[in-house]
C-alpha cells in the first residue's frame, strides 16, 4: 500500500520568508496529491492540490511541485504571513483505490 | 447545508468500554472515511467507504469496526476501549469524480481512561 513521509516535521522562518515542505511516496500508481492546512482545534482543509499530470499548479503565493519520477512533491509558500502558521499534511491517493494516505504533518510557524 | 457532522465532540470512556462515533453528511457523497489524529501526529486512516454497503480498512483498522447501510451514515464502532485508542477521530466526505476535496467533519476526541 502506499506509504507518505513528510518533512520536515516543525519549520519556523521569518516572516516575510518562504517556506518549503517535501513529501515522497512509495507507490508509483499514485496520481492525486493534496496539501491541508490544520489550525489549531479546527478541521483539516484543502488549500491546493495537483495531478500526475501536471509539473506545477500556483495559486496566489503557494505552489506545489510534482516530481513523478523520484516520487516527490512539495509545497512552497511565499512571502509568509502570520495567518500561514498552521500544520499543514501532505497526501497521496492510489490511481485504482479511494484511499487517501496522509503524512505526519508539518508544524509551519511564522517568525515576526 | 451543514457539511460532515459527528457527534459526540467530546467523550471519555473506561477501559473495555464500547462506544460509536456518528457521522453523517448532507452532501451526498459517496466516499466516506474515519482518520484518527494522536497528538503532534498525521491523520491515519482506520476504514473507509466507496458507497452503501461497501466498506474497507485502512491504515489501523484494529480495534474498530464500521457500517454503511445508507449513502448519508457512516458510524466507527470501537469495542473494548484501549488507552492507545486515545485520539481526535475525523470522519470526511467526498464526491466521486474530479472534485477530490475532502470535506471534514469537526472531530471527535475520545480519552480511554
């Protein structure tokens, strides 16, 4: 079955900065990749996804980035603001299952 | 429409225990699932549903139990609570199709005392 690890697991920049956030993935049939955001005590929501078909999608200052062929993909946030601290789980979807597999998280906080 | 719901949002149960955590949607989706979230930790997947009457387990099936007699229900049976069972349990909807967003619910957390 398909496995997710995600790093890194806390990441603090400065405001203002960009963060980055990497994920890989072990089964090669995989060809969905969702990113959630997590506030505190609230519900994980969707803030971007991509397709195996697709290298890159941007909306507004966040990104991911698809690497198919080292089964990895990754989330870059630009120009951090303090409502970006959050945790934020990468996933990974099998292209003949419906299960969605998620990594640990990542703990994003923003510097002042 | 009110989205994913579960109740209850907060419970404690005794060791060897059972409980069922509720969950229904008004969204009609078919695919429906239970994570549950340890502190500091991801979401892993325990079973999930593809529609009415089909169900499969995930990631950490052991210990719970799940139905799905109706498109809008999907109750997470745990029987004979165990302190590792300790967690916020998340059930989420989604559609079949292109629109892949998982729509959650608020969360249940369940303490095994």
């Amino acid at each position: 079955g398909e496995n997710v690890e995600q790093h890194p697991s806390t990441l603090s920049v400065q405001e203002g900065d960009s963060a980055v956030i990497k994920c890989t993935y072990s089964d090669s049939a995989s060809n969905y990749f969702p990113w959630y955001k997590q506030e505190l005590g609230k519900r994980p929501q969707l803030i971007i996804d991509i397709r195996s078909n697709v290298g890159e999608k941007k909306d507004q200052r966040i990104a991911v980035t698809l690497n198919k062929t080292a089964k990895h993909f990754s989330l870059h946030i630009t120009e951090t603001q303090p409502e970006d601290s959050a945790v934020y789980f990468c996933a990974a979807r099998e292209s003949s299952a419906s299960k969605i597999i998620f990594g640990s998280g990542t703990r994003l906080s923003i510097r002042p | 429409n009110a989205g994913v719901t579960q109740t209850p949002k907060f419970r404690i149960l005794k060791i060897g225990q059972s409980m069922t955590l509720q969950c229904t949607q008004d969204m009609n989706h078919n695919y429906m699932y239970w994570y549950r979230q340890d502190p500091g930790m991801g979401l892993k997947l325990i079973y999930y549903s593809v529609g009415a009457g089909i169900t499969d387990k995930g990631e950490v099936p052991n210990g719970y139990n799940v139905s799905r007699s109706t498109t809008e229900d999907f109750p997470l049976r745990l029987e004979l609570a165990a302190p590792s069972q300790t967690s916020v349990y998340f059930c989420a909807s989604r559609q079949q199709g292109a629109e892949e967003k998982l729509f959650f619910g608020s969360g249940t957390q369940l303490s095994v005392l």
